[in-house]
C-alpha cells in the first residue's frame, strides 16, 4: 500500500497541474496505477521465484486511491 501511495498522489497533482478537472484526474489516475500494478503482477510470471497475488494487486490499487484522496483533499 506505501509504495503506491506517493505514485497515486504524484499522479493526480500532475493531471490537475496540466488542467484537468478533479474527477478527470482522480479516475485516470486510479486507473493508471491499477494498470501499472496489473501488469507488475503479471510480470510476477516470468520471474521463477516470485509468485503473482490478487491481494498485491488490491492493496497496490488501494494506495493509489489514498494518494488520489490526498491529493484531492489537497486540491
């Protein structure tokens, strides 16, 4: 979840920053870090150690939504 916090927060102050308006930038954000956590998961795959996880994913795209509410409170 701390990890994607700081990306999710950064995220959205940079959509607001290039003018678009607080839903736009909450929802591109959120789902650009459940895309980016997605695709890590199954990058998971490829690596013969690690093993991909449902509930990694959930968290990540949760932190992510905390750093959107941070930056919308923020806002």
């Amino acid at each position: 979840i701390l990890g994607y916090v700081p990306l999710g927060f950064m995220l959205c102050l940079a959509h607001f920053r290039s003018g678009r308006g607080a839903l736009w930038s909450a929802l591109s954000t959120l789902v650009l870090a459940s895309v980016l956590s997605y695709g890590l998961e199954l990058l998971q795959f490829a690596v013969p150690s690690r093993i991909p996880s449902l509930s990694d994913w959930v968290l990540n795209s949760l932190g992510a939504a905390w750093g959107v509410l941070a930056a919308l409170t923020l806002h």
